[in-house]
C-alpha cells in the first residue's frame, strides 16, 4: 500500500512534532505553505496558543516570486516577534522539505535577528 502525497506529508510532521514543541519563552515557529499562499506563526504549545502569525496575505508583503514572497513573510514574522519580545524560536517546517520556500523563509526570518 504506497502513501497518498499528503498521507506522507503527514507522517513526517507527525515525526517531527514528537520532537519540536515551543513555550512562551521559546514558541515554536510553524511553517504552512498552499500553493498560492505562505504562513508562519509563533505557538506556545504548553498553553496552547498562538502568539503571533504571518503570512503572504498580508498588506506589506511584495507579491514578487514565491521564493521572494516567503523570505519577505519570514522578515515580517521575526519583527512582530522582536516586538513582542521574542528573541528564540523552535523551527517546525511542517513536513516539508527544507528546501526552496521554507528555507526562503526561514533565512528571513534569521536576517531579520530571530535565533533558531
């Protein structure tokens, strides 16, 4: 029996999730990408909340390419982060390859002084 694309997807993120939990003090930084569309957001797994989110959506954000668009997202989350007095995050890249626009974002939001 082989695994849908999504099924897989969801085993890796299971796998990764056993391992990468976040605080308040250090939020995890989860990624989600659609084909259209990127989001990260901060979360504090112990209360179970969301801290703080961003996404491509937002006014702000340059519609470039998609790899562009991600790294800028990245800068967006690690400044409202730094605002908010979050200096060290956990990263969860949600199953996916750390590759193309999760790298992209990831390395934006490390340019912009997040620690991970």
């Amino acid at each position: 029996m082989s695994l849908t694309k999504s099924d897989r997807r969801q085993r890796i993120k299971f796998r990764i999730r056993k391992i990468v939990s976040g605080t308040a003090a250090k939020p995890r930084l989860s990624v989600f990408r659609s084909n259209k569309e990127i989001y990260a957001q901060l979360i504090d797994d112990v209360n179970g909340v969301t801290l703080l989110a961003a996404s491509s959506r937002e006014k702000g954000v340059n519609k470039g390419t998609n790899v562009a668009t991600a790294g800028e997202v990245g800068k967006l989350v690690a400044e409202k982060a730094l605002k908010a007095g979050i200096e060290t995050v956990t990263f969860d890249r949600g199953g996916y390859l750390y590759h193309g626009r999760i790298q992209s974002l990831a390395e934006g939001a490390r340019a912009a002084g997040l620690k991970f």
